[in-house]
C-alpha cells in the first residue's frame, strides 16, 4: 500500500498543470480597458438629430449602466479621470412597421444609432509616443418598438431603447463588441434587395444572413460592416 501512494505521487509531481484542456486557464485577450484605470468621465454627448431629450436620457443611462457593471466609476470630474469617453447621436428614425384597413399606421419602430470613442487623459500618458486611444470610433445602435393601439407612447419605446443603448456601450467599451446584446431580428439582419453596398459579403446577394452561431469575431466584424450601409438611402 505504502508503494502504491508513493508511486501515485511520483505520478502527480509529474503531472502538468492544466493536463485537461476543458479546465486550461483561457488565453488572456487584448483588454480594451486596462484594470489599472478605474475610473471615466462622459463627455456631453453630440448629437447630429434635432431630438434634445436623446443626450441628456442617455448619460442619465450611461450612470446607471456604469455603476451597475461595478468596474468604472463616472461621477468625477474630468481632469482626475482616467479615461474620457465621447458620444455623438448620429441617426434618429421613427418607422412605421405595420397599418390598418385604412392606411394608418398602428405599429411604429424606432432606432437610434449612435457612435462611441474612448481615450485615455492625456495627464496620464507614460511617453509623448504612448497611444491615447483606448477604442476607435464605434458604432452602436438599439431599437424599440410601440403601438399607439395598445396605449404605448413613442417616449415609452424611447426609454426602453435608451436604457439597451447605455448596456450597449458598456459592454462595448469593456469588450469592443455588443453581439451578446443583439436580438434575434439584429442577427438575422435582412439586405434590402436594392440597398447598393461596396461590401464583397453582400455585393452578390440580395439576403444575406448572420446567423448566431458564427464565431463572434467574425459576426461583429460583418455587422460592423453592414452598419456602415444601413442608414444611406437607396440610389
């Protein structure tokens, strides 16, 4: 008995450590946001639509969405930030989605599609060579939808949307992607069939699908892409 344990230990000394890949530690990935900065200032948010209440609802739900995460906090002045984080509201759209016998429309969707840039204070560069910037311009939209039949206000759907919109950027700004947010109608985005677009994917096709399974990377870059095109008008 006593050769047994002994031969036993022998065996675990030699043992790698993480001999199962199913519990190996994961391979650390570029952070957006380096663990040594704790804490973000949001500039007053731009906007290029003539919809004042966006911006000031939405830093409202940025606050919240940040606090809520727990890895940043925003209620500091700016100088004494490590971080600064710019918002611009490119595109507000109110579309109706279904009508009744008599041409009215009963359903309405609307979206919000905003862009997001985060840099470092330049108080607290190491070198006059050290990158400043944390996230490159990135876009981010939300939807919601409403109908006035079932007594829903367009505000209603506006508070929705914004609150998704604020959990959005956060993830996005920890992780430089909000796939996981994305409902099932985003990632089964559909092509217009006379959308012109300079994208190889979708240049050939008419419906192009993402499906959910594809690997994040490369589902993100895709919508990334289509994003660029969903808001230009028809030729």
């Amino acid at each position: 008995m006593l050769y047994v344990f002994s031969l036993l230990a022998g065996q675990c000394a030699t043992t790698p450590e993480n001999p199962n890949p199913d519990t190996a530690a994961p391979m650390q990935s570029n952070e957006i946001i380096p663990s040594r900065f704790k804490t973000l200032y949001i500039h007053n948010i731009r906007s290029r639509v003539e919809t004042p209440y966006i911006p000031q609802r939405l830093k409202e739900k940025l606050r919240i969405s940040y606090l809520a995460d727990g890895r940043l906090q925003t209620d500091n002045k700016k100088e004494e930030s490590d971080i600064w984080l710019y918002i611009t509201i490119e595109h507000y759209r109110k579309t109706p989605l279904h009508y009744d016998q008599f041409g009215k429309a009963i359903q309405y969707r609307i979206a919000v599609v905003a862009t997001i840039r985060m840099a470092k204070n330049p108080l607290i560069l190491e070198s006059k060579d050290e990158d400043p910037v944390l996230l490159p311009t990135t876009t981010i939209q939300s939807f919601a939808t409403f109908s006035p039949l079932q007594f829903e206000t367009e505000m209603e759907a506006m508070e929705s949307l914004l609150d998704s919109l604020g959990q959005r950027i956060v993830l996005t700004s920890f992780e430089g992607w909000y796939t996981d947010l994305k409902t099932e109608e985003e990632l089964n985005y559909k092509v217009h069939k006379n959308q012109k677009s300079v994208m190889k994917n979708f240049q050939q096709r008419t419906d192009v699908v993402i499906p959910k399974d594809m690997p994040k990377e490369e589902r993100d870059r895709l919508e990334r892409e289509y994003d660029q095109y969903q808001y230009k008008d028809d030729k």
